[in-house]
C-alpha cells in the first residue's frame, strides 16, 4: 500500500519530536550554550547592571537577547543596565546624541559587537561610520583606522594625536604653526581642511588683492587660536599698517583713499573727496604749494591763505576772493553786489565801481546817499541828507514826499499847496504852527492868540466860528446872533463888554442884545 504522506510517515513524525526534546534538554543543560558564537567579553569596565564585565552575565541569555515573539530589541534589554545612554539619546551634544541624532531605535550592536572572545573590543566602527556628525571629517584621512587617532579610547581625543602624526611629515612646518595658532588643532581644523593652503580668501568679505595675495597667514592673524579669532580679525588698513604710517594721522585711517594694495606708491587722492574741492587751475596746482613742509591736515582753506600776495585790494574787500573770482583765473572778476549790503537798484546798477569806491576803496564805503550825491543838493542841505525821502534810484525826477507820514499831516486847501509856499527856507526847522504862516490878521489886533484852528479850518478860511460859545447871563433871552466877536470882546478873548452896544444907564432893548 503507497504513503501518501510521503517523508511525514508516522515514524518519521515520531522520530522528530523526539529528536526536538533531546536538542531542548542538552540546550537547557547546557544554559543555551550550545547557540553561542562565541565567548563574552570578560575586560572589566564600570559596574553596570551589577556586573563590571559581560562575561559575568554567564548564561543568562535573556538579560540581553529577546525571543522573536517578544515586543522588545536587543537594544530594549542594553539600556536596563547602559541607563546613561537613554539620557544621551536625547541630547543632540552627547555623543550618542549625535550618532543617533535623537532617534532611540539605534541598534547598540552595529557598533558594540559581543561574542567575540573574552579580550575582544566591545566598540568596532565600520567605514561608513558618520564621522562627520561628530565635527571632524574624515576627509582628510581615508586611510586611517580608528585606533590610528583614538588609541582604543573612542570617548575622547587628545590633540597631541594630530601634533605626533603630522611631525612626521614635517617637523619644522608642525612647529611653527603650533608657536603661530597654538596646539589645540580641531579648534580650526575641520577634517575636510577648509583652512589650509588652498583655502579660497575671496570667498570671504575680505578678498586678496596685489601685495596681499603673497602675504604669510600669520602676518594679519597673528594670535588666532580659533576659527572664530580667524574671523575676527580686523580689516581696516590701518589695523595692520599703523607703522606704516608716515603722515601722522594727518590724512585719518583710510589709507585706500591714496593707496592701493599694489604699492604704498604711486599713491593718489581725490581732492574731491575733502572738504576742499578742486576746480579751475587748482587741478593743475602742485600739491605742496599748498600743502608747505608735507602738512596736510588742517591745511586753511580760504582764499587769502594762499592768495595774500596777490590781494591788489590790500583787504579792503576782505578775505573771500571768491566773491569776484573763479579758480579759472583772477580776470575777468565779478562782484553781486546784490549780495552786500548795499543792493544796487535803478540808475545805481549803470554806474563805475570807481565812482564810489575812489581810489580802489571798498571797504568802509558810505552807503548814505548824501555821500556820493552831495554836489547834487539842488536844496543847499535845506531838506537834510536823506535823498530817498523824496527821490528814487531810478531818476532825481520826478521825485515824491508823502507829507503825512511827517508829523504834520496836509489837509484841505493845504494838500494842495506848493511845498515852497511853506518852506520857503528850506525844509529842515519849519514850524507847523498857523501865524508861521497866516500871520495875524490885522483885524483880529492880536487879541485871539496863536491857535488859528480855534476858529478856523484848513477848508475854509473865511467860515465863522463853528464852536459851540460858552453860556451867560439868561441864554436864550437876549439875541446877539448879529453880533461879531469883537462886539463884545474889544481886548480880547478872555474878557467881554456889554457897553459897546448897551448903555449901562438904560435898560436892555431889543437891540443888538442886552445883559451882563
């Protein structure tokens, strides 16, 4: 009769489990020994898990290993005893902080191999070992291991490493550079020697030009201990070159306003970029004939300074030449004289400087018009010698006077009267009282006084008494509207008679009036 069952034959079956209880019993006799690769690493360490060895964990397999149904990792199980390395996992400056940059699923394996003998390394790194993530490239040095730089010791690194290793390629450059950048080498050196030869410095804000490009490292970064002193380091040129310096500060600390980095010379310098400009022949103009004895700073700027000599005005225009010449030559000057004190108006713009600055004088020159236009008084100084009270600029006639702006306004028949008629002596003194005038009438006999304006009116000479005439006696009852001032005031304003018109024997009448 044919198996169907083929190889899975009940004996077969049989023979199976049987043969899977031995494998399990030896196993657990033998505490799972026979399923190890290798021997634990017995190098004591720190305590940890209270074991200073994994080798102490015997055949306690489950202390580190996890069965394939279990929830946990290998890793789960490494940190139960390794607690140090959780807290490490989250900081991104610790080292397994930056291996694993924050993410705890890391496998400790991959770095930590075990069951490789009882004096086996429990840190091997492979080549592809994130180097980088640590600061220092390994760039620079494919072909190194890590026990080349580390000695055994991965946690720390002593720079005395690098200083040992590189003496051997040469002595004297590693000297230098230690006395030049001191000894801490990782403080500049990145592994990818982005800071070497080769460094590019126009990649920089301060780019190499002439002279500069051939200059030592050194000679500008003298006491940079770090990439940041590097960095740091002043640009301006006077920062490096004060010695350099022969003007005494005359010029400030640009020195690149002069020079260039091809040569302190030949050295040039835009004047226009100074308070003082050149234009006209003082772009043609020897810089020390300004600038005596290579003083420069605080050289004056005004014209006189320099033109002393050459003032045909002996100062009496001052010292702004530039008033009335131009840096393109002394000929043909110009003066505004809208600018002075003086402005020129009407007939005063037609005339000669030299009639009325005689001589070449300019300075102190009167500006009353009396001074120059004295020999033109037609008045004889009757009027004074403020001409533009009367006359303009523009011609002596016709010339104009507003009377009441004086302190006796014209008005009436006056504002119609020549000027002559009043001032007739000239102008200067003349009374504004009436009788200077209009006398006293012969009439009046001198008994009404001065103030003509009592009665009288500029309109009308002749019209009567427009006052209001003080009351007496039994106003009303007695008429004198027939009468005249001097019916009744014979001597004068300040006493009356009654009897010139009433007999003071006879009672008062209907005629020209009555009382006392």
């Amino acid at each position: 009769m044919n198996n169907r069952l083929g190889c899975f034959s009940t004996t077969a079956i049989i023979s199976s489990v049987i043969t899977a209880l031995i494998i399990a019993s030896v196993a657990f006799a033998s505490g799972s020994s026979m399923f190890s690769p290798g021997k634990l690493n017995a190098m004591p360490g720190e305590q940890a898990g209270g074991v200073i060895s994994h080798a102490q964990i015997g055949e306690e397999c489950s202390r580190c290993h996890t069965a394939f149904w279990e929830k946990d990792r290998m890793a789960d199980r490494c940190v139960v005893c390794h607690g140090e390395i959780t807290e490490q996992i989250p900081d991104p400056l610790s080292l397994h902080g930056i291996l694993s940059n924050g993410n705890s699923s890391l496998e400790c394996r991959q770095c930590h191999p075990e069951h490789r003998g009882a004096i086996a390394s429990l840190t091997e790194f492979s080549s592809n070992f994130p180097h980088d993530q640590l600061g220092f490239s390994l760039a620079a040095h494919p072909d190194a291991v890590c026990a080349d730089c580390h000695n055994g010791n991965y946690t720390s690194f002593d720079t005395t490493t690098c200083v040992t290793c590189h003496k051997q390629e040469s002595s004297q450059f590693i000297s230098m550079h230690m006395i030049s950048y001191g000894d801490d080498c990782l403080a500049c050196h990145d592994g990818i020697e982005s800071i070497n030869s080769s460094f590019v410095h126009d990649l920089t804000h301060f780019q190499l030009t002439g002279r500069h490009q051939n200059v030592e490292c050194i000679t500008c970064h003298l006491g940079a201990r770090t990439i940041a002193d590097l960095q740091n380091t002043p640009t301006q040129c006077i920062n490096c070159h004060a010695k350099d310096e022969p003007h005494d500060g005359r010029f400030g600390t640009a020195c690149e306003t002069c020079h260039s980095t091809s040569g302190w010379t030949p050295a040039k310098f835009d004047h226009n970029l100074a308070n003082f400009k050149l234009t006209g022949k003082h772009l043609s103009t020897a810089c020390e004939d300004c600038h005596k004895d290579g003083t420069y700073k605080g050289t004056p700027s005004s014209c006189v300074s320099c033109h002393l000599e050459d003032d045909a005005h002996r100062g009496q225009l001052g010292n702004d030449c530039s008033l009335c010449h131009s840096t393109d030559a002394w000929e043909p000057a110009t003066f505004d004289h809208q600018t002075s004190v003086f402005t020129l108006t009407g007939a005063h713009l037609t005339v000669e400087c030299t009639q009325c600055h005689e001589n070449g004088t300019f300075k102190g020159t009167p500006t009353k018009c009396f001074a120059c236009h004295s020999t033109d008084d037609k008045h004889n100084g009757r009027f004074g010698t403020s001409c533009d009270a009367c006359h303009s600029t523009s011609a002596w006639k016709p010339a104009t006077f507003d009377h009441n702006l004086s302190s006796f306004q014209l008005t009436g028949a006056h504002a119609n009267l020549a000027c002559s008629r009043c001032h007739s002596n000239g102008f200067s003194g003349t009374s504004s009282s009436c009788v200077s005038c209009h006398g006293d009438p012969a009439f009046h006999r001198g008994m009404f006084g001065t103030n003509c304006s009592s009665c009288h009116n500029t309109n009308n000479w002749s019209a009567s008494y427009n006052g209001r005439h003080p009351s007496f006696g039994d106003e009303g009852g007695i008429n004198h509207g027939g009468a005249s001032c001097r019916d009744c005031h014979t001597q004068n304003l300040s006493s009356a008679t009654c009897t010139k018109c009433h007999d003071s024997n006879s009672p008062g009448d209907g005629g020209g009036g009555g009382g006392d």
